[in-house]
C-alpha cells in the first residue's frame, strides 16, 4: 500500500491544507485515513484535505511526500481523478 501527500500549500479557513491520495484503490485511501484518524468529512471527490498540523502525522504512518504536481499525475495514471462538474463533485462512492 503507498499513499502519497503534497506539501501544506493550499490555503483554506485559515489553515493550509495537504492532499492525501492512493494510485491504487480509493479503499486503499480510506483504510490509510481511518487509521490515521482522518474524519471522513476530510474527503472530497478523490483525496482526502489533511491540515498542515497533520501533515508530520501522516508521513510518520507510511504516506510518501510529493509535488502537487506528481499527486494529480498519480490521480490520473490510476484512473481516480474525479473534477467537479457544474460547480458540483460528483458522486462519490465509498
């Protein structure tokens, strides 16, 4: 199992914010995030948003640091980009 992160570099409600992906499965990535401790809510579309405090946390338990870049590549090259359409995201199943 690898999952991957970007650096804390999006802004939002006053935090920056990481993005937490698999290139494998999106069980994969909910497995990681449960044992993390990450709530579900945290999860839009195709990743899951990790705050910065978070981010140590996460590379401690196993995910594997890389550009913003190289996570939307990952997403791709899986086929488990999801974009949001029409101002809304898609349906997500878990």
């Amino acid at each position: 199992m690898t999952i991957y992160i970007d650096p804390p570099q999006w802004p939002g409600h006053g935090r920056m914010w990481s993005h937490l992906v698999s290139d494998v499965s999106y069980d994969e990535l909910h497995l990681f995030a449960q044992e993390l401790g990450v709530p579900g809510r945290a999860f839009e579309r195709d990743h899951y948003d990790l705050p910065a405090h978070r981010y140590a946390d996460a590379v401690l338990a196993g995910a594997v640091e890389v550009s913003s870049r190289e996570v939307v590549r990952l997403l791709h090259g899986a086929g488990l980009r999801r974009r949001k359409r029409g101002g809304r995201a898609e349906g997500v199943g878990r």
